[in-house]
C-alpha cells in the first residue's frame, strides 16, 4: 500500500488537498514530505481516531502521522475529542455533523407505536458486527426475554438477513428484516439501540429520534453530545449485556409522561441535524480555513 501510496504521490499537482480517510491519506503525505508547501484538510470518517483499542506504538506513528495534518473536519464532537488525543489540541478543526436523508418533516409526523419492540441498524454486519455491538444487542435481548417474552427485536440494514440466532433462547422473537425503509420500523419501535464500541456519528440514532423513539446508546457514540443532554440514562457507560438490558427494562418503568417529555426533547435536539445546518458548519470552516491562510 505504501509503495501504491509513494507512486500515486508524484501524479497528484502541488497544492492543497481535501482527503477523506487514511488511504486517500497516505499519497498527500508523501506529497507534503517531496513538498513542504503542500497544504491538506481531513474530514474524519469513523474510525480513523478511534485510539482506545490501538497499541501505544501504533498510536504513536499515526500522532506523527496526524500532526503533518494543517486542518481537521471531525463529524461529531466525540471525533473531536480523539482527534485532540493524537494532535495535542494542537491542531486547528471544526466540527461538521452529517444529517440523515430521510426526510425529516416525514419523521417528525412519525406516532411510535404502542408495543414492546427495539430497532437496531446496522449494515453489512459480518463486517461491522464487532464495531457496532452486535453481540451485545443479541445477549442483552436474551436477558430481556427472560423478563418479558413479549418483548421484539428487530434487525434493519443489508446482511442483516443472513444472521444466524439459531444459538439464542429469544430467536423467536429476533426478526432478520435486511435492507428496509428505516421510516415504518419507526412507526413500530420504541427504542432504538447502539452499543457500539464506536460509532462516529450514527444516523440512525438521529433519525430513531426525529421519529420518536428513545435511543440506548454507548458512551463512544458521536450521537451522545445531543441524547446525553436531554437523559443521561440513555448514554451507558459499561459495554455489557446486563446493563443496557436493566437500562431498556428501566425505560419501560418511565410514566407515559415522562416518555413524551424525553421524545418529546430528543426530537427538538435531533431536528438541528439538516442539510442547511451541515452546510452552515461547512461554509463557517472553510472560512476559518481560509482565516489561517492554508487556502487562499
């Protein structure tokens, strides 16, 4: 890759760059070290800062790596917040949130239904199951079962369809959907959860709150700089079954009251993440980026 990387480097022109991701990284990099004049923005995607399950030297190369970075576009305040641990809050950014392509004036109409049903996204999740929490959602849903078998789990995303719960006591309650509209689980579900052990920015969380819902989140989950303000009980703070099944079983104990204060909330907070407000966020940090002088 490397090589790859060093060969691409002496097609690209001299000047400033916008790279998303670390393999569109490395041929700039080595542009900046044949040219000290070259200039690059990064826009982080997940989980490029992700530095908690890195080894120390792993970690020490990529804040080398990093720091020959001139400016930062994070997706959420928690990529924020990691890309400070590499640069040393040394190094200058500003924050752009992505927004969901749902239409948000469809999920704000969008009444919950009235059962006991949770709603997990996740896409190509052979790849991202570890990520994302898979294993976690199947565990803590079994302990939930235990409790209350009226309880139902379901599965939206591709490949989702293709999970095997052969080996879990609640798998007939577990509904396999793969790729479906996000829109009429919304109308189905009540809760909708991510305990990822990192997840930049996750859309669904939004969109489940634009329609209602009240999301169950990890504490490494970009979406908890909006849902920890409005209930801190929806952020858990341990990556184990038990607790986010005693947090669902809790959520269920709220008053109808309480419930609709919290929605009621999460959709106020949730609704700033449009397409006009991301591209406010752009234009205010192109123009810092301009301000510094690293584009003219």
């Amino acid at each position: 890759m490397l090589l790859k990387s060093l060969y691409y480097s002496f097609a690209l022109p001299r000047g400033c760059f916008l790279v998303e991701g670390g393999l569109c990284l490395w041929p700039v990099l080595f542009k900046k070290m044949l040219y000290h004049d070259t200039k690059i923005i990064m826009m982080i995607p997940e989980p490029a800062f992700n530095w908690r399950n890195r080894s120390a030297f792993k970690n020490s190369i990529l804040r080398f790596l990093f720091n020959e970075v001139d400016y930062f576009i994070p997706i959420s305040t928690l990529v924020a917040e990691d890309l400070n641990f590499y640069t040393r809050e040394k190094k200058p950014f500003s924050i752009v949130h992505h927004f969901p392509t749902v239409d948000i004036h469809t999920l704000l109409k969008i009444q919950p239904g009235q059962g006991k049903n949770i709603l997990f996204v996740i896409n190509r999740p052979q790849e991202t199951g570890v990520t994302k929490g898979l294993d976690i959602v199947f565990k803590s849903f079994d302990l939930i079962y235990r409790v209350d078998p009226q309880f139902q789990l379901y599965l939206i995303g591709s490949g989702t369809e293709d999970l095997d719960v052969s080996g879990f006591a609640s798998r007939q309650n577990i509904h396999l959907e793969g790729y479906r509209d996000i829109i009429d689980y919304c109308k189905r579900c009540q809760i909708v959860i991510a305990p990822a052990r990192y997840d930049a920015f996750p859309l669904a969380i939004v969109e489940g709150c634009l329609a209602g819902q009240i999301p169950l989140i990890s504490d490494i989950t970009g979406a908890k700089e909006f849902v920890g303000q409005v209930n801190s009980r929806l952020v858990v703070e341990e990556l184990n079954p038990t607790a986010y099944a005693e947090r669902v079983m809790e959520i269920y104990s709220w008053s109808i009251q309480e419930r609709r204060a919290v929605t009621d909330a999460l959709r106020q907070k949730a609704s700033i993440f449009t397409r006009d407000h991301a591209k406010s966020e752009l234009e205010k940090a192109f123009q810092d980026i301009k301000s510094r002088g690293i584009i003219s």
